[in-house]
C-alpha cells in the first residue's frame, strides 16, 4: 500500500507538509530538517506518503516506512537505532537502490539526505510493492504433491521462487518461515522460475516478522 500527496512550494513546507499526520512529532521532525542543512532544501518539491520501504544497514535488510520524500531525500520510520552521519541506502524496488546519509534521528524517525538526486516524481520511479531479496527454503503444495523451492524474493503481495516448473493460474498453498499461505497461485513462470501472488497480503508486522526471524536469509551485499 502506497498513499502519497504531492505538494509543491517555493519554500521548505511547514510540518504538516510532511506526514499524513500533523502531530507534535512531525513538527519536531520538520526542525530537525531544517536546521540539518536549509540551503539543500530550499525549493524542494515533496509527497507526503505512507510507502513501504527496505532500508539497507550495516550490509542488513530492514523494514520501514517512508513518511515524506522529495527529489533529494526522504524521512522514513524505522526502529533500527541510528545516528546523524551513518552511511545507508533504502529501496522500494530493489532495481533502484539509493544512497544516503542520515542528517538528523528523532526516536524511530530519521532524516536521510540522499548521495544523488533519486527523481522520484518521474513516471520511471514509480511504486510498486517492495520487493525483498532473500535466500530461504520454502515448501509449496501443488496438486496435492509437496516441493521445497528456494525463495528469491518476498514482498507482501507475493514472491518469487525458483525450484519448480509451475504454469500460470495453478493454486498453492506455501509454508515459509513459519507463515502458512493459503490459496496463492501462479502468476508467470518461465521455467523453473515463478512469481507468485498472494490471495491475502501480508500484513507490514508479518514480513518485519519473518525477517527478524531470519536474518540470515535477507543479508543483502549491496554496501551502503
């Protein structure tokens, strides 16, 4: 789920530009912003939204959520501490991953100012549902037969796997890291490699779950 509301100013916009919400914290988190580095953001364009996104950190793969973004930065929440100056990179789409570094942290809400403009207004940078890579095992029941797949990448509308030679619109039901999900089905195959869609999301907790539970598998090379 991504919900966005554009606005466009001459000027740094007031804190309830930034957030769906306009609560104390936000208005806190708009001065942080300023004072981080004004000269930066004078004349930005920015969207309130309410984005899933992967931050990557330390060379590990976190869940947070994108609360504003503009062409040069985003502020995101996410409960994994940081501090100003730490070295990070975030995506949504793993085929766009950006750079950047944390100007200000306020509790669970950090200000990152991005190494290179990210366009994130052209139509190229449009949402899709964030894509997680992985390497964990799976077991999918098809046609009443059990196979173990390995999982290439989770998002919380489905995934992908590679192991098994499925056709488009077959029924499955999958286990992985403890979740059970019923009623999926193929969506394309192209050998032993299939996408999968979920009949139910995941709900946001669910995949951080699954990812708490098994860091190992979400260890992402890319450095920050």
């Amino acid at each position: 789920m991504s919900i966005f509301i554009e606005r466009a100013t001459d000027t740094r916009p007031d804190a309830s530009a930034l957030a769906p919400t306009d609560s104390h914290t936000d208005a806190a988190a708009a001065t942080s912003i300023n004072a981080a580095n004004p000269e930066r953001r004078a004349n930005r364009r920015f969207l309130a939204a309410f984005r899933p996104a992967c931050l990557i950190i330390n060379n590990r793969i976190h869940l947070g959520m994108i609360r504003n973004m503009s062409d040069m930065g985003v502020m995101v929440q996410c409960d994994q501490p940081l501090k100003k100056g730490d070295r990070v990179a975030y995506f949504w789409d793993e085929a766009k991953i950006v750079r950047a570094r944390v100007a200000w942290s306020d509790g669970n809400r950090h200000g990152l100012d991005n190494d290179d403009q990210a366009r994130v207004f052209d139509p190229s940078f449009s949402y899709r549902s964030v894509r997680i890579p992985c390497s964990m095992h799976a077991k999918v029941w098809a046609a009443g037969n059990c196979h173990v797949v390995r999982v290439i990448n989770l998002s919380m509308g489905g995934m992908r796997i590679e192991g098994l030679e499925l056709r488009p619109g077959t029924l499955l039901t999958i286990e992985v890291g403890g979740l059970e999900i019923y009623n999926a089905s193929t969506k394309w195959a192209d050998g032993r490699v299939a996408g999968i869609h979920f009949s139910k999301r995941l709900t946001q907790c669910e995949l951080a779950r699954l990812m708490l539970d098994h860091p190992d598998h979400f260890d992402e090379p890319v450095a920050a």
